[in-house]
C-alpha cells in the first residue's frame, strides 16, 4: 500500500447504541479511523465488542434496535449517515458494499448464481442484457471461478461454501466500489479454503487499488492480508498500527492478550489462558473498558479514561502504560 494514498472512508466519532430496559446502551464509541486507497485495513476483537455494527454502519445500515448517537462516515466527501434510504440504496453496491459473514443465507435460493451478479449489474445501470451476461462471466472468472459458465448456471446449493463466497465477491466487486467491506468472509471455511479466499482478495486490492475494511476475530488471518490493523474492546478502538508492527510491538495489554491466544507451536497447550474472564458491558467501569481483566491496570485506570495516543508513525495506543509495555507483559508483571 501507498502512504501517500487518499483517504477513501473517514469515520469520526461513532457512536452507536441499542434499546435495553435501562434505555439506549452504548455498544461502539467515538470509533474514529481512516481506510486509505488500495489498503486492506482490519478491524479486530472478541464478538460482541462491536466490529460488526461498525461495519453495517459504513453503508449506513441500522441494525434491529440501534441508533446512531454521534459521528460521520465520510465516503467522497458524503457523510454516509445523513443520507436519506433512497441515496443509500443507491451507493450500496455501487461506491461501498459489502460481502458478509454468511454466503449461503446471502444469495438467492431459487435464482441461479450468474443471474444474480447479472442483477447487479443492472440495478446500477452498468450493463443490461447480453451485455450483463457476459460481464457477469468475466465477473465470475476474475473471483477464480475457472467453469465460469458452469457457475453461472448453477444455483447456491450446487456450489461450495467457497464457491458461494466467491460469487459473493464477485457481485460485491460488479460495479468496481471504492470500498468494501468484509464481515468475518472465511469464517466456516476450511483451511484451505479461507486462504485462496485471501488470496483472492489480496489479489482484487492490488489490480482494482479497492479499499477494504476488514472485519474479524482472527488475527491469523487478518496478519495475512491486512495492511494496518485497529483494535477493539467493548465497542472502542484501543491500538491501531500497522500489521508487522502490532505483532512484534503491541502497546496495549488487550492486544498482547490477543496476540498470545493465536496457536502457537512454541507455546504448550496447557499454558495458562493470556485473556481471562469475558465481556461485560454491564460491569464496564467509567475509565478503561479492559481494566476488570487487565492484570496490568492501575486504580486510576477504571476511573480515568485514556484516548488513543501517537506512540509512534501510524502506531496509536489508548493505555496508561504503554510504555512499560515494551519490556513484555512478562517483565512488566514482575515490576508490579
């Protein structure tokens, strides 16, 4: 990726809440970053910390009981979230889309996979008919599908789950967006599997120059096609840096937690779990969110909240501590 590339989506001060008895709870926080041309960006943390609803809301998607409370998302000078249902209808697909967790439950049943790339396709006015047709197998051979004509024949169910996704793929690329966003794309993937599909999406950011937001859980796989990584605990960012550097230099202890859970051969299976306990939101003191299962925080640390500083060039970390950390959380237990 270019440094020096433009910004293609700018989120600033998300916030976003859901209705529970007590009123609308907070589930993602002044979330602010940056997803630069041709730059695979992740988005990483544990489920239920809020990755996915940052992703819906970068194409102005409300989930089932959510409000935005505050921020922007910016794409091409537009701030997504002020748009009204009809423009959006009309960006999704076209300048940002999206290719979720689930290709199975994300295609058409009863319609075959080449028509539905084909509707694509005509629903943003870029080819209609014979035309269509055959963009739609270019479409289908640029995603790997080596029988195109045989895919586009088929129906969802006589494809595999790899073969879903990447139809998937194919109609979230259709209209050459600026971005996609990615939910989570190889989860219940095999092996081998989730690694042609990253392949292929590496593949499709460096000939198109797309920027993509990466969302999920697995830092294995998101080391291998990410650029730049954020960080998420309970619904805020808490360390964004570029890939290399967040695996050889985390500065804060939710992402060395994270880090230390990825299998290892040099690590013994019975070693002690890196991140103990679970999210809870009902139990998240005023301070920092990760304080009640930090073996690291201080008193000050539940009370006193610390926004993401610049540690370094790309590297921003929101933790008291961060450079004590250096040493290793080995070191650094020891001290106290």
């Amino acid at each position: 990726m270019n440094a020096a590339a433009r910004e293609a989506l700018t989120v600033s001060g998300l916030t976003v809440a859901y209705r529970s008895d007590a009123g609308w709870l907070p589930v993602v926080e002044e979330a602010s970053f940056t997803v630069r041309e041709g730059e695979v960006l992740g988005l990483a943390g544990e489920s239920g910390c809020g990755k996915t609803t940052v992703a819906y809301a970068m194409l102005g998607e409300r989930r089932p009981g959510s409000r935005v409370m505050a921020g922007t998302v910016l794409l091409e000078s537009q701030d997504v979230l002020a748009m009204p249902e009809r423009d959006l209808q009309l960006l999704r697909g076209a300048r940002i889309s999206m290719v979720p967790q689930n290709p199975a439950t994300s295609l058409t049943p009863t319609m075959i996979c080449g028509r539905q790339v084909m509707e694509v396709l005509e629903y943003h006015r870029i080819a209609a008919g014979t035309a269509a047709r055959r963009r739609a197998l270019e479409l289908l051979e640029e995603v790997g599908l080596r029988d195109a004509p045989g895919a586009f024949a088929r129906y969802p169910h006589q494809m595999s789950g790899g073969q879903q996704q990447r139809v998937v793929i194919a109609m979230a690329l259709a209209a050459r967006p600026r971005v996609v966003v990615l939910d989570e794309p190889t989860t219940g993937l095999d092996v081998t599997t989730q690694w042609r599909i990253l392949r292929l999406l590496r593949q499709l950011r460096d000939r198109f120059g797309t920027a993509m937001l990466y969302v999920s859980h697995d830092l294995a796989a998101l080391a291998q096609i990410c650029d730049r990584i954020a960080v998420m605990y309970a619904g805020r960012i808490v360390e964004v840096a570029a890939t290399r550097v967040l695996f050889a230099a985390p500065r804060h202890p939710y992402t060395r937690a994270l880090l230390a859970a990825v299998p290892s051969l040099d690590r013994p299976p019975e070693a002690e779990p890196a991140l103990k306990g679970s999210l809870r939101r009902d139990e998240l003191p005023p301070g920092c969110p990760f304080a009640p299962r930090c073996a690291f925080a201080l008193p000050a640390c539940a009370v006193t909240p610390q926004a993401l500083v610049a540690i370094g060039v790309g590297h921003e970390a929101a933790c008291w501590r961060w450079r004590e950390l250096d040493g290793g959380l080995r070191a650094l237990a020891h001290a106290d």
